[in-house]
C-alpha cells in the first residue's frame, strides 16, 4: 500500500520479469497484490529451482500511481526469506530495465515473513516492488 495524499492510488499493477524467458510472472494475478486487508490474495512469484531466482536478477511488481506522488510503500512479504528493494520513476512511462528507475532506500531482508517499509521521495508516476 503507497501513503500518499488522499486522492493518489495505485491505478494499475503489472508483474514484470525483464530476464524471463516469457516475460511472464503469473501476470494475471498481478492485481492480487493490493492490500485488502488480510493474507487472503496474494501475487506468487513463478516456481524457481533456488533461492537466486534460477539466476535472474529479480522480478517485480510495477505500480502505476493515479497521480504523481510522493509518500511511503508497504509491502508484505508473506514468505521468507526475502529481499525486496523499491524503485521508483517520474517518467511517463515505466523504465523497460532497472538502471531506468530510482532506487528508493535500502535493500530489505529477512529470513521471516513481515512488512517492509520503503520510503518514496520523488513524484513518482509509477513504483517498482523488486524481489531479488
């Protein structure tokens, strides 16, 4: 969930896997990620044979916001462990490779499930939730 001034949302919600050999990550199930208050929908990475992803450099969820806007993410992590990093754009549209967006704070981890709490301190038009 991004905190933001009352009337910003997150309008959209892609999955994006730019080193799949799909470019798919369960992308249907995309919009699932959006708090709704409980554990009972959730976005699911793909099956992977590790921990590293099976050696890509991540996936993620991108969030189109409704307006431009600064504020705070949070994201739970329903599994761990976990790494997650957020990114961010101005941009009109997303970035088609990470070194396009904005890295947000630090890289979060845990070996448990919890919530990371990012800060987002430019006008983003579109948020990245990265897992690596």
């Amino acid at each position: 969930m991004l905190t933001t001034a009352p009337t910003v949302a997150i309008a959209t919600v892609q999955a994006w896997d730019p080193d799949g050999d799909n470019r798919s990550e369960n992308d249907s199930q995309a919009s699932n990620a959006i708090a709704d208050g409980g554990q009972s929908r959730s976005w699911p990475t793909e099956c992977y044979s590790n921990q590293y992803l099976s050696g890509k450099r991540g996936v993620g969820l991108i969030l189109g916001l409704s307006a431009a806007s600064a504020g705070t993410l949070s994201v739970d992590s329903i599994n761990g462990p976990y790494q997650i990093e957020i990114y961010a754009t101005t941009a009109a549209t997303p970035p088609t490779d990470l070194p396009g967006w904005t890295k947000m704070g630090d890289t979060y981890f845990d070996d448990e499930p919890g919530t990371v709490t990012a800060p987002v301190d430019i006008p983003a038009t579109f948020v990245l939730v990265w897992l690596k």
